[in-house]
C-alpha cells in the first residue's frame, strides 16, 4: 500500500518567498510587507497573526493582485501552479480570483453591493468563471446558500444585504468565495464583529468546509481564542515582519519572540474579575420600559420585537455591560439612548430630566453630554474628510475655536495611539482597528458625561484592546465618566464593567454585578454565551 505523503513533501498551493510590499512616500513605514516567507498548504488552516497595521491585509490583497494604489509589490514571489502571481496582468488575476483564490473580506456588509440581492452577487462569480445556463446557476446559488447554513435558501437569495443578520452576510461572503471551489481560501477578519455564538457557528462552518474540500486556508485574526480552535499553524506580523511562525502549540504554548509572548499576555483571560468597590453615586442615566418594534422584515414573517420592556439604571461613575448575540437588540438600546432612534413607549431619563420632553434645539447639549463610539468604524467616518477634521468637528459645532479643535483632535490621536501624521490622512488609508480609535478619539472629543460604546474595541486587536480599555478607563477615572459598554466578548465586558446586563430577543434576562455574573450565571442564556467564548480555556493555558 503506498504510503500518504506528509504535508511538508506536498508543494504548497502558495509559496510566498521574501516578500516585500512597498508603501507610498510619505507612509508611516517604507515597507507594508518586509522579506516574508510562508507556505500555504493543503489541508491546512494557516492563522497570520498580528496588531492592526503589521502589514496582515497588506498580504492577503498582495496574494489576490488588489494592492490599493500607490503600494505595490516591490520584491520576492507568490508562486501558485508555477507562476508567480506578482508578474501576472489584470487578465490573469480576474481569471484567477474566485476560480483558484477566493477571499472574505473583513466587513461583510461594505463587501456586497446594497443595490443588488445576495443571489444575484454570487450568481455573478458563476457567470464569470462558467458557461452554466442560468437556471443551473441559480440551483448552484440555492445549494451553496443550504451549504452556508443559511435558512430558507429559495428565498434568502432574493434578499438585499440590508435585510440580513450580520452572520448571514458572512455566510454570502463565504458563499461568494466558495462558489468555484478554490483551492485556496484568504478569510480577512471574518468574525471580528459577530458575537460570541455566531462566531462559533462561522468558525465551524469553516473548520467543516476546509477538512470536507481540502483547500489551503489563510485566516487573518488578530483573537487569540479563533487561533486556538481554528489553526493548524500560526504566523506572526510584526510592521511587515514575520517574526515567528509553527505549530498552533508551538505557538501558543512556547512562543519563542517577545512580540508574540506580549500579544498573548494581552488576551483577557476569561476569569473572575477583581472585586469592585461598590458604585453608590447619584444615577445619572434611566432607561424605563422601553419597547421598540421593527415593521415586518425579510422571511421573519412579522414584526420584530427589538426592545421588549427594558429597564436599566446607570451611576455615575459607572461602566454598563450590555451582551447578547446580534439581534438581541443590544444596538438599538444604544441608539435609544443617544436619541439617534426613538422608543416606541418608555422613556429615557437624563439627570431626572425626560429626553422625550426636549426640543430638536435642546437636543443638542444633550448629546453633547452622552456621546456615541459606532460600531462599524468605516461607516460612521466621513470619506471625505481627514482624521483631525473628523475628530474636530464636534467641538467646532459646538462653538469650539477652530485652532483650539484641531490641536485637541492631535491630543486624542495621541491618546488612542495614532501619530501626528493620522490627522491628515482619510479613512481609507487607515486599517480597520486604526479606523476604531479615530472614532473613539471623536466620541472623547466633546468630553462627554456619558460615553455609549457599541462594540468600540471588537475590531482592534489584542494589546492595541487593552490600550483603549486603559484610555477609556483612565479618562473615566480623571473626568467621572459614565458608560454604557455594549460588546459581544464576554472577556472584556468582565475586565471593563461593574454591572452587565444580558439581553436576548429585546429583554434583559439577566443583570448583575460582572463577578456574580462570572462566577453563578442565572439564566440559561448567559451560561450558553459563556461556553460559545472562543479558545477561552486554551487561551487561559498559555
């Protein structure tokens, strides 16, 4: 009987040799990419590791010929089937795109077009790359949608991207880039923004779809627990460097350079938070029974229910966890809040003042006061305007000098870990995490009493979290802010919050301090997000 060949003795689906990705003048750094070396293999799941920045994307776009203007590939090989990828025209790359690489990109919801239903944008990679008849495209479309785990797959594919859950855009994405059977899948952050149990069910569609087609995967995280449930191997970034590369455990359990050995002491450990003094300050902030219903949606059949009842009390002083799966309503509880959405009954209370009984012009001071982080940082941030004049243009409505706006805008730059040349960039030039800390340096800008954070850090990688946990820590601290912390990662609403709330189809089931919450979850609920936490007990191990 022959014997199975090792994974080291079978050529790699993509070699990539000494590359190095030059960037425009004027960038932060010369190279994006510097020298770096890595085999994508088949049959394995390969995780590039690293803080926002270190060049991770830079690799991926590089491998697929979508470099943005101004970079471009300055040295070394991408060899796939022989050729070398850097060297192919445009001809060549639209061939090989979707056909032999596909990729999932990190935001879903700016990956599709708004304008077209999901069936047709997968439909379109089929088009391209076959000569199938429509109807046998169509069928293709429907089989890959039941493959994705999508429901009512007839259906779901004449549904627009807005009118899908954020798991089920993935899932198209994924669909997208699975539809001609690659033989090498790039997964760009595809779970940063779903929470817990949704991320788990992406992770093991995943894990499925690699063992069940035998494809290479690159998957780009910076979550440590995704590394430890989903990775064959691990590669390090470090500002366009690879600095170490091994076996998941040789990784995660012997890490050889202080970079990786740092990131991996930033991970929250999912452990029982350090008993707190308990806050007895005067309450500045009451929600009380607030309902909010959506009129009737794509295949849910009847109205959706988003707030159902819910009542919390914030103090001064004070950080509020909200948790709960997408859908639970935890996002419209924030924009509730802040007056960017209104309750259908209830009433939000501010300082024992209703917020329903103030004018369109007393609004104003009254979002000054309680000031919102977005969750989906690319599309809160005006693509016209650069970073210091997105940060400054609060306080200069609010009647602040231009001068005096601008040089606060480079202070809270600073104070995020952004250099004084992000206030003249746009946001495009910026990764994904670096896109989060301009929109929490512009939250900070009007020193607010109150700070809404919706899922402010669930893009920002490992040490640059704990960075911005510390900020806005220490600026709660100096200025006796209050917070409503919205999150999906149980980990850092226990490092974060004194009380957490959890919410699951508009209520709140659960409330309580963050270490009884931890330490005795009361509901059913609470208990299954806790065990969907990724890599929780071998990211704890290391």
């Amino acid at each position: 009987m022959m014997a199975v060949p090792a994974l080291a003795d079978v050529a790699p689906v993509v070699a990539i040799a000494g590359l190095s990705v030059s960037l425009p003048l004027g960038a932060d750094r010369e190279f994006a990419v510097q020298g770096m070396s890595l085999d994508l293999r088949a049959g394995e799941i390969t995780c590039l590791v690293g803080e926002s920045g270190s060049g991770k994307s830079m690799v991926a776009r590089a491998i697929m010929g979508l470099l943005p203007e101004g970079v471009r590939v300055a040295a070394g090989a991408m060899i796939h089937d022989g050729r070398d990828l850097a060297r192919l025209d445009e001809a060549a790359m639209r061939r090989l795109r979707g056909a032999s690489v596909g990729m999932v990109f990190q935001e879903p919801m700016t990956a599709l077009n708004p304008m077209h239903r999901v069936g047709r944008q997968v439909d379109e990679v089929l088009r391209l790359h076959t000569d199938l008849p429509r109807a046998a495209r169509r069928r293709r479309v429907i089989d890959l949608f039941a493959e994705m785990r999508l429901p009512q797959p007839e259906q779901l594919i004449e549904a627009y991207p807005h009118q899908l859950s954020g798991g089920q855009r993935q899932r198209v994405v994924i669909a997208m880039a699975l539809a001609m059977g690659p033989r090498l899948l790039i997964a760009d952050e595809p779970t940063t923004a779903l929470d817990v149990t949704t991320q788990a069910q992406i992770l093991a569609l995943l894990r499925g779809l690699q063992r069940e087609r035998g494809m290479a995967v690159l998957f780009i995280t910076h979550d440590f627990g995704v590394v430890a449930d989903l990775a064959d191997r691990v590669a390090v970034l470090r500002q366009g460097v690879l600095v170490e590369q091994g076996t998941r455990a040789e990784v995660l359990l012997r890490p050889q350079h202080e970079y990786t050995r740092a990131l991996l002491d930033a991970v929250p450990a999912m452990r029982a938070p350090a008993i707190r003094t308990e806050i007895s300050t005067p309450q500045i902030l009451e929600a009380r029974e607030l309902r909010k219903v959506y009129a009737r949606r794509f295949l849910r059949g009847q109205a959706t229910t988003a707030l159902d009842d819910v009542s919390i009390k914030l103090r001064r002083g004070e950080t509020l966890g909200i948790v709960g799966e997408s859908g639970s309503g935890k996002s419209t509880l924030a924009r509730v809040l802040t007056s960017l959405a209104h309750a259908d009954s209830g009433e939000v209370i501010l300082d024992g003042h209703g917020v329903s009984e103030l004018s369109r012009r007393q609004l104003r001071p009254f979002r000054q006061r309680i000031q919102m982080i977005f969750q989906d940082p690319y599309a809160s941030l005006d693509p016209r305007q650069r970073a210091g004049d997105i940060i400054a243009e609060g306080p200069i409505i609010h009647g602040a000098d231009r001068a005096a706006a601008r040089a606060r805008a480079a202070e809270l730059l600073a104070l995020v870990g952004l250099g004084p040349a992000a206030a003249s960039r746009f946001p495009h030039e910026f990764s994904g995490g670096q896109r989060q800390r301009i929109g929490i340096a512009r939250a900070l800008a009007l020193e607010p009493d109150i700070l809404v954070a919706d899922e402010a850090v669930s893009a920002l990688d490992v040490s640059v979290q704990a960075q911005i946990l510390r900020v806005l820590e220490e600026i709660k601290q100096r200025l006796g802010l209050s917070m409503i912390f919205v999150t999906h990662d149980l980990r850092v609403a226990l490092q974060i919050c004194d009380r957490i709330a959890v919410m699951q189809a508009g209520r709140v089931v659960e409330m309580a301090s963050a270490r009884e919450i931890f330490s005795a979850p009361a509901h059913p609920y609470t208990r299954a997000l806790f065990a969907a936490v990724p890599g929780a007990s071998a990211a704890d191990s290391v």
